[in-house]
C-alpha cells in the first residue's frame, strides 16, 4: 500500500509538473566565464536527473567494491559457523549414542567456531568423564568457565555431578558446599547432596538436610518418606553400636513424632533395646505398638523381653489371645513367658499348643529345653530331633541358640 501510494504520488508530481511546462516552458541559463548554455526547464530537469541516476549507481559499485573484503570474510564465517554446527551436532549425536571419543573429538573441534562453545566444553567434559579422563574433564570444565563467567554456576554443578559420578566424593562434596552458599535453595545442588551424603553414609548431614528437601519438594514425598526412615534407622544403629543406653534412647527421642509409629523404626529400637538389655523400655515400646495395631513381629520379640514384672507382662501378652488364639508365634510368646515365670505346666501347653498350630524350629527347641528340665529326656530328644529337621528346611538359622537373637529374621505367620 506504501509503495503504490509512493508511485501515485509521483505520477500526480510529473502530470503536474508536465501542465506546468505546458503553459510555459521556461528556460534555464548557466553561465561560467564567457560560455553560458540555455535550456528549457524540461531538458535541464530531465539532465539533472540522468547525472543524479549515474552518480548514484557510481557510488554503489565503489561501496560493493571496497566491501568485498568484508562480505569475503563473512563470508568464510558463515560457512565455517555452518561446518562447526554440523560436527558439534555430529557430536552430540555420539554422545548420545554412548561413542564418548568420537563424541570428545567433535565437540572440541567444532568448538572455535561454534555459536554455542558453552555446550561444547561441557559436553567434551561428559565425554572425557565417560572415557576415565578426569585431567581433560577438568580442563574442558576450566575452559567452559574461562569462555563464560556469568555461566560459573552452570559450570560447577556440571563439576559437582561429574565428581561424584566418578567416585570424587571430597571433591564433590567441596564443590556442593561451595555452591550452597551461593544459592541455598538451588533443587539440583541439594539432589546431589543428598545423594552424595548417601554415598558417605553421612546420615547425620542427611537428617539436617532432609526439612530443606521436603521444603524444595527436591524429591517426591513417598521417596521423602522412605528416606526419612531409613536416615533414623542407620541412626539408631550408630547409637546401638556405641553400646550406650542414653545415645539410643536420645537417638530414637529425635525421631520424629510422626514416624516413631512406622513399624520398621519400632522394630529396628526393639531389637537394639534387647541386646542392650533395655527390657523395661522394650516391654514399653511393643505393648503399646501391638495395642495400636496387631504386628506378629512385635509379638515375637515380647516374648524375649525379660522385665521387673514378667507376671504382668504374661497377663498383658494373655489379653491378645482374643482374636488370635490359634497364632502359632503368640502362642509360642505366651509359652516364653510363662518359662520366664516358671509356670511349667501353663508354657508346655502353650508351646504344645503353639506347634499344633504351625510348626517353628524354635518352638521345639524351647519345648525340649522345658521337657529337659522336666526330666523326660525321650521326649526332650523327640523334639531337639524334630527341631533340627525343620530347621535344615527353614534355613532360618544355624545353630540352636539364634531363636534368641534379637537381630533375627521373624517370619510373619498367622
């Protein structure tokens, strides 16, 4: 629309210009010296504007002329930028494809000229990482920041990753602290954290970073969770293994409240509180666990329990056979306490009863023990005899005295 409005305007400029000179031609006079040329406005315009044609096509051969040197050099640019795209692009490709030194040569040659050299360098330094080179990966990393500083963050997660992907764990863990610090949020730093403090078993730096994680929804909440658990389970290992009842009472007093009625962490405290012999506070813990809700594992370790008042303790594990009078494991409980109290009579009825329910190499073996005491060594033999063979069929422990250890396997039945 411009343009033709331009072509209308120009013609409505000549039709007048041509009335105009209709009326009166008019003349033009030059003169210079002694010589004067005269012409009609018409030939003078039509000169001026021949002279103003060729000028200007004079002045655009000089510019395209002293410009060849530059359009030249453009030129070769273009067409070196256009080959460094293709092998950078071929390079990626050979990433991809897992062909980490095809993939490190392309990326490096390519990168002078590339539009991108940013992505060059790191990628050279996954590949050089892939190809156990962590010298030339440093490098291409050293490089990668030398090429852009406002991208140094970029550059150090990239080295972080690459570090602890290569077992640098100090190394790793230098660089992640490094850039906490400079952005304490950042989701991916503290993803790498995690993981790497995972590596370390550094559950300690865990538990203080897990409220972050949750916060930054850095992981989805069941894997949270789960993490949770298994960060105050190696805790309360740690504190089991100093053998100090204040530790593990601490430790499992730091637990959230939420999580002390996970089952795992109850059973992971039990057991701990069983060797150190902590029998009050065991007594505690899996009463009030089974009356939340019915776990036969927790049942089982009742039975080991040996504490101040195993008369009580017989007549709260006897309130639980209301439901459950034929599970062979609280059967097999109740014939332990009533050993503990030493109702003889009551614990082989228990026990009897127990392995007609569903037969345990343990409960043979706790049988027999009680028949040894009653003086029957036939029947003592039987059972010792019975025991040993469902045991081999079980494969549940090697000798006759695991029954007992705490940090046992408890198969779950009834």
């Amino acid at each position: 629309m411009t343009r033709l409005f331009r072509i209308l305007s120009v013609l409505l400029l000549a039709v007048m210009l041509g009335l105009f000179m209709h009326q009166d031609p008019g003349y033009v006079l030059i003169g210079r010296g002694y010589e004067t040329w005269e012409m009609s406005i018409a030939t003078f315009v039509v000169t001026l504007l021949i002279l103003l044609t060729l000028l200007y096509i004079f002045a655009r051969l000089v510019k395209n002329f002293l410009s060849i040197r530059s359009r030249l050099r453009f030129w070769r640019t273009s067409r070196r930028g256009k080959r460094a795209r293709q092998i950078s692009n071929q390079g990626l490709i050979e990433l991809a494809q897992g062909n980490w030194a095809e993939a490190e040569r392309a990326l490096v040659r390519s990168v002078k000229d590339s539009e991108l050299p940013l992505l060059n360098y790191l990628s050279a330094a996954r590949a050089a990482q892939k190809l156990d080179a962590p010298e030339r990966r440093d490098h291409y990393l050293a490089m990668a920041h030398a090429n852009r500083k406002d991208a140094s963050f970029a550059v150090q997660v990239t080295q972080a990753e690459l570090q602890l992907a290569h077992g640098q764990l100090e190394q790793s863990l230098a660089t992640l602290i490094h850039l906490r610090t400079l952005s304490p949020k950042h989701p991916h730093v503290l993803f790498l954290l995690m993981t790497l403090y995972k590596k370390l078993k550094s559950w300690g730096d865990l538990k203080e970073l897990l409220p972050v994680l949750r916060k930054q929804n850095v992981v989805p909440e069941r894997d949270l969770h789960e993490l949770e658990i298994s960060v105050h389970r190696e805790l309360l290992n740690i504190a089991a293994k100093q053998g100090k009842a204040d530790r593990l009472r601490s430790s499992w007093q730091h637990v959230p409240r939420d999580l002390r009625n996970e089952d795992v962490l109850i059973d992971e405290y039990a057991r701990h509180l069983l060797l150190l012999e902590l029998y009050n506070d065991a007594e505690t813990l899996l009463r009030e666990a089974v009356k939340r809700h019915w776990n036969v594992e927790f049942v089982y370790l009742y039975g080991l329990v040996q504490s101040e008042a195993p008369g009580k303790q017989l007549a709260n594990a006897e309130v639980w056979l209301k439901g459950h009078e034929h599970n062979p494991v609280l059967l097999l409980t109740l014939g332990r306490l009533c050993l503990i109290n030493q109702l003889w009579g009551k614990a082989r009825s228990y026990l009897e009863a127990s392995l007609g329910a569903g037969p345990r190499s343990e409960t043979y073996t706790e049988l027999g023990r009680l028949l040894e005491q009653l003086e029957e060594p036939d029947e003592a033999r039987d059972c010792f005899r019975k025991g040993l063979l469902l045991a081999a069929e079980e494969k549940t422990y090697d000798t006759l005295h695991t029954e007992h250890d705490p940090r046992s396997v408890v198969r779950q039945s009834g």
